[in-house]
C-alpha cells in the first residue's frame, strides 16, 4: 500500500494541481491530508474542494479551525488575523461546514494523522527540536508506530524510543521494528525550509518507507493572485524563497 500524505496547503491551487498530478502518476492508493488547507493563499474555497475530493481523511489545522470558527485567532499578527477574515469570505457553506467538522486526529491501521503534536492535538503545537520530541519518549507505549504531523511547514523528523528521541536526516526513511517516528510531511503551499518546492510525502507499507518529494509549481501565478487580492503582499513574496 502506498499512501499519499500532505499538508498546509494554504490555499495555494497551483501548488496543490502540481502536487496531485505527481501523486496521479505515482500509483499511490490513499490520500491523507494534515489540514491547514486554507489561510495566507488566494485559492481557499477551490482548495477545499479539489482536498475534499481526493482525501480519504483530512485533519483539523489551526487555520482551519480559525476560519471555521473553532479558535480564537485574536492573538495571530495582523497581517495573518486579517486573511483568516479575508478566507472566511471567500469559502461557501458547504466547504465551511467540511472545515469545522474535521477531527484534530485520525488513525489509519499503523498510522496517525495529526497537525501539530499528537500529546495535545487540539493546542496546536510544534515539533522543531530534539527536545520537544523528546518530551514523547515518555508516552512511547502510546504511540502507534508512525505519527505524520505538518504545520511547521518543514521537514524534521524524529525517531522516538523509550530512551528519547533521535533526529532522522534524509529524503527516504527506513522504518524499523520497535522504534516510533515522528515524520513532519513539509508543506505543499508554503515551504519554510528555504526550499521553494512544493513538498510531500510517500509512505509505502510494503517497503517499510516514507519518502520526501519536492514538487515545482508555477509560483508566478500563485504568487500573482495574492498580490491581486486584499491579502498581505508578503505571503507572495515569500513563496518565491521559501521562507
């Protein structure tokens, strides 16, 4: 079996196109999506729609939540305060209604889909270092054997053991017996590891491997719509670095 993994999205329509037409020619059979499908681009409703479609499960993404009315945003800068306004806008009903009925979690066989730390799913938070994945050594029994995470918008991963955790470098992980992973899938429509490259995942059960892919879109014309629309011309410009 082979799993098509994804998240953070955020609205971006060209970045997302690229990324299911590379998982169209890849024979993968199920598609799972870590949230954050809208928030920063200026493609929420189609977005929504095109992850709704192909996603067997998508989870809860805090700007998910924020523009379904689930959280309070009122601590967000103002330039991100102001496209969750604009987002919510610009999603029809329905897609709203999708939104606010996704779960924070999912678990699939062996696998957990999670947005940010699965200790707490519903607060939200990052995994960056050693040390906050070290905090999951102390719920190893709990853990189920590979946890996919996003909402970083970067590429860290993690091997956990009862001892503490480990940091796992490389584009294929080879999962081994008895080990937990913690794998954070990157971001398809906004990269934050000075890489401007769509990023996703594929997790072959069969192989017992979870492989990174970067993906290239047309930037130009994602980038274009944001500077055409009443959102913060910086969540354009920043698509072109990476950042």
């Amino acid at each position: 079996m082979r799993y098509a993994i994804f998240s953070d999205v955020h609205a971006n329509l060209e970045a997302l196109t690229a990324v299911l037409e590379f998982f169209d020619v890849s024979a993968v059979d199920r598609y799972f999506c870590l949230g954050d499908t809208v928030g920063y681009g200026a493609d929420p409703d189609a977005c929504c729609s095109r992850v709704r479609e192909v996603a067997e499960f998508t989870v809860l993404g805090n700007h998910d939540a924020a523009v379904s009315g689930r959280m309070d945003y009122s601590f967000y800068y103002e330039a991100a305060k102001n496209a969750i306004n604009w987002t919510t806008k610009q999603v029809t009903e329905p897609n709203l209604e999708w939104l606010r009925s996704l779960p924070y979690t999912q678990q699939v066989d062996d696998v957990l889909l999670s947005h940010g730390s699965p200790l707490h799913p519903e607060q939200f938070d990052y995994i960056f270092s050693v040390d906050q994945a070290d905090e999951l050594a102390d719920h190893f029994d709990d853990l189920v054997p590979i946890t996919f995470i996003g909402h970083s918008h970067l590429t860290n991963s993690f091997v956990i053991t009862p001892e503490g955790a480990q940091r796992v470098n490389g584009t294929t992980i080879s999962i081994e017996s008895g080990k937990k992973y913690i794998v954070t899938v990157g971001s398809v429509g906004q990269p934050r590891d000075y890489n401007n490259r769509a990023c996703c995942v594929i997790h072959d059960t069969d192989r017992g491997t979870i492989t990174f892919h970067r993906i290239r879109y047309n930037i130009e014309l994602a980038a274009q719509k944001i500077f055409d629309s009443q959102l913060a011309q910086s969540f354009g410009k920043r698509l072109f670095l990476g950042i």
